[in-house]
C-alpha cells in the first residue's frame, strides 16, 4: 500500500499526522477547501526533492512545480501552527522516506532538516529487519543502521495501538468465517476452503502477537558519517555507503582520535556493515530506481476553450497543447495506437459520444484545425458542446501519456481533477470504464480528485461486478473521504456486494436525498 503522511502543511494541523493511502485507482472526495488538493501539492512536493540534486532544499518555487501554487513556506505551513517544522513522509512498496523541513516566511526554498528513509528486508517484515538512513543536511551528517524489525514503529504511529487494530480487525474476520460454517455442510468445498482461510487468518494473528511482544529494536550496527557537499539524497547514501565499506581501523583512529583499545568496539559496526554492504548497495540502488521509475502526471482542473484554431504558443490553452504535444509524439505513425485509443474512446459505441474519428491539420507551424468526422461528414471540434470538447482534452492527455511510456518504460502516476467537468451523469459513470481500462491495458494508475457521485457509484458496480473485494482478488478502486467539519481522513470500505461498510460526511451523497425530502 502506498501512502502520504502529513503535519502542519497548508490545511493540516501540527497536532496530528495525516495519513491518506493511494491505490491503483484512488478517488479523492469531500467539501472544497478539505484537503484533496493539499495531499496532490504534497505528493508533487516530495517526489520532485527526491529527484533533485539537492538534499539540503526542498524547492516550493520549482517551475515544474507551477501548478502546485505555493511559492514560500509562509504559505506551505500551515496558517495556524506555531511550530515552523513541516513534517511529510511517502512509502513506496517497501520503505518509507520521511522528510522534515523550516524556513522563513519569505523563502521559496525551504531548510531539509531531515531525511530518513526506513526500508525492510526481507518482504515478510515482522521477521525480518530495518534498514534505516538518515541524512541530516544541516550538519552533512549520514547516520547508517540495521536493527531488528519492529512493523509497527513507523512514522508518528503507535506499535500498541496499531498492532491491537490489526489483531481485532483478523479476529472479527475469522468470527465472520466461522459463523458462515454453520450453514454449510463439512464435506463442501466452500466449507474446506473457508476453514484454510481461517487457519491462514490465525498463523497472521499468531505472528503479529509475537513480532510485537517488544517494541525494542535490536541493534545491528550504527554508523555515522560526514559527507562533504550538498548532492541528492541518493548520491549522498551511495558515497557514504561505499566510503564506510572501505573504512581501515587506521583510519577510523585517525578520524576519531581514539586510541587502538577506545577504537576496537566502535570499529566493531564497520566490520558488521561490511557483511551487509552488497545488501545496502542493492536497497540504495532499488528505493531510488523505484523512485526515478514513478512519474507523476499532474492534469489540473482547467476548462477548455471554444476555438476554431489551437495556436502552439498559447500556453494558456491545455487544449492546444495536448494536441500540440499528441500531433508531435505521432505524427511518424498516425494510424498507430495512440490515434486507435482516441479514437475509440471518442466514439458513440462506448466512448464518450464525440464522432467516429478524427483529422488533425497543421497550420503554417503555427497552430492545428481540429475536425471531429460524424456520419462521414466533418465538423470542427470547437462547433462540438463544451463536455464533448473537455473530454477530448482529456483523451488527447492520457493518449500522450501513452505514448511517452512506451519509449521511457515507467511507472506513472497520473492526477486529474475534475475530470468530470461539463459532462452529464452517464459520461461521468462512463470516466470509471475509461480509467479502469487505461489501468488494466497499460498499468497507468490514477489519483482522480472528483465530486462525482456518478463517478464512484460506477466503481462501485465494478467491485459488485468483478468481485474485486473476494479472498483472492484485488480490488484496484481506493476512495478516500475528506471531512472537512471533523478534520478527518478515512477510506471508505468496500463490501463484496459493491456497497460501502462506512458513511459519507453530510453533503455528498447525501445530498440528493435531502432535496428530495425537502419536496415532499
């Protein structure tokens, strides 16, 4: 399970750590002004200081960061706090990497205090153990070690706490398990396979039990280092690193000004980090290429504009350049399959209802004519109504997107917003059938800010539908609820049937049923 952790920036408070987990297809709901856009400003954040040179600033004013909007840390912090500590932290797979970070009001570059990156090996990790790397920029110090794994010592987390839901949370389920046997017969296949589920829910109960019995690490080695300049997080780890692997004892006295007897026992953590060097190496080199791997799309809410000619200059237009940007990655392959992806999801037979196909014509190198082709004739785009226009703007994007990682071979991670603007009710059901193929077909996943009651109803047939929440399936649909009025994040828990275990805040779904109410 990927997740984003968040204290004292923008809307989230100082008081508490804010913990908002992403799926494959994770739908962002609530009321304006409740956090969703915070959570994508600080997924954006994070992941370009991850990618930069620079481990000791972590950059609000980046130009590719231009639709994140924040600017200086006056306004990243949030507006309330007294403390001037931002805390974020993202996990990734296996590891998590925690950052901290203070500046003046004014700066647009804000201080890295911190940067802790804890990973786990081997994957069954109640078992296994932590590797930890801090990096602390102020003082260019690294700090390396190994210790036993405690799974629930995580960032701002309670192991006791954690580890009680976890057990209650199996309980339930094996007690659900075992009254569901009352009403099959012994000798039923249903009957055999839910009692193997049950006896793999108590070897997961017994394990959590005993992993948790102290919340103690045992300590492997330590190490602490200098590194001389500012580089990126993983040039710094990979330096550090080799530079320890090759630490004489010699050199080590002379570093420490330790006498040989003063010097033995310390040294003795370089002779223990040599046994596991190869190991570091090969988690520095996984956390980053994992890292460089994911690439973030960010599609920001913006209403397409009617016109009769999509100028290449005018960067103010998405429109314009999204089929800039599509005209130029296809342009060598016009029939390929980016042109057969929108052409399929333009259509009337499952598409969003805009034409059969369509011409693309540049115009003195200056700007492209758009012709939608309908019942063999052709009309220009701009003549079709706003929803037909926004949702190929919306096509256009994910079909460069495409593209782009067929030649770059990534991860990506596409956020939306609004993706449902101008559209009716049955094309904005339709958005589920459009993102769940994009991920099924090309393994694009998707952070999709929304208020579409359409939308999630229409994710919620597929569940029903697909059995995405049985034992052996995996359930690619995530919505996270936003509560604005109990400054709150919950998922919302799919059932089997489709329907949700937990409610909505006032004002969601709710809505339309108290208008009605109000009628009678």
């Amino acid at each position: 399970m990927n997740r984003i952790q968040i204290k004292n920036f923008r809307r989230f408070t100082e008081n508490e750590v804010y913990k908002i987990p992403f799926k494959d297809i994770t739908i962002l709901v609530g009321k304006n002004n409740s956090g969703k856009s915070t959570m994508v400003k600080a997924l954006l954040l994070v992941l370009e200081f991850l990618k930069s040179d620079s481990t000791k600033n972590f950059d609000f004013a980046n130009k590719n960061l231009e639709n994140a909007n924040i600017v200086t840390f006056g306004r990243a912090k949030n507006k309330y706090a007294k403390s001037d500590v931002i805390s974020l932290a993202i996990t990734l797979k296996e590891f998590t990497i925690a950052i901290e970070l203070t500046g003046d009001e004014d700066d647009t570059s804000a201080q890295v205090i911190s940067a802790i990156i804890n990973v786990h090996e081997p994957e069954m990790i109640s078992t296994g153990h932590t590797h930890q790397f801090e990096v602390y920029p102020i003082s260019n110090k690294v700090i390396i070690s190994r210790s036993k794994s405690n799974p629930f010592a995580m960032f701002g987390g309670k192991p006791d706490a954690q580890k009680n839901n976890e057990v209650e949370k199996i309980e339930s389920q094996i007690q659900q398990i075992k009254n569901e046997l009352l009403q099959l017969e012994k000798t039923s296949r249903e009957f055999i396979e839910k009692n193997q589920i049950i006896n793999k829910l108590e070897d997961k109960r017994k394990i959590l039990l005993k992993s948790s019995k102290s919340s103690t690490q045992k300590e492997q080695y330590t190490l602490e280092l200098d590194y001389p300049k500012d580089k990126s997080l993983k040039d710094i780890l990979e330096n550090v690193s080799e530079d320890a692997a090759l630490m004489s004892f010699e050199r080590f006295k002379k570093n420490s000004g330790l006498k040989a007897n003063q010097a033995k026992e310390p040294y003795a953590n370089f002779i223990a980090f040599n046994e596991y060097y190869k190991k570091v190496e090969a988690i520095i080199k996984y956390i980053f290429d994992t890292v460089e791997k994911m690439s973030l799309y960010y599609l920001p809410s913006n209403p397409a504009k009617q016109s009769a000619l999509f100028r290449i200059k005018d960067k103010q237009n998405p429109l314009a350049q999204s089929i800039h940007e599509f005209y130029q990655i296809t342009k060598r392959s016009k029939e390929g399959e980016a042109h057969r992806f929108v052409k399929k999801w333009m259509s009337n037979e499952g598409g969003f209802e805009i034409g059969d196909d369509f011409v693309i014509t540049q115009q003195a190198n200056e700007a492209y004519e758009v012709n939608i082709i309908e019942n063999e004739k052709s009309v220009p785009l701009a003549d079709k109504g706003m929803g037909s226009i926004q949702a190929m703007l919306l096509i256009f994007r994910i079909a460069v997107i495409i593209e782009k990682i067929k030649i770059k071979q990534d991860n990506p991670m596409v956020i939306i917003e609004e993706p449902e603007l101008n559209l009716h009710p049955a094309l904005q059901s339709r958005l589920c059938d459009f993102f769940l193929e994009v991920y099924d077909e090309y393994n694009i996943c998707f952070i999709i800010e929304s208020h579409s009651e359409y939308l999630i109803r229409k994710s919620q047939v597929f569940v029903k539908e697909r059995e995405y929440e049985h034992e052996t399936n995996n359930n690619p649909f995530s919505v996270i609820y936003f509560d604005k009025f109990w400054d709150r994040i919950y998922s919302m828990r799919y059932r089997k049937d489709g329907r949700f275990e937990n409610d909505f805040g006032n004002g969601f779904y709710d809505e339309a049923a108290n208008l009605t109410f109000d009628l009678l």
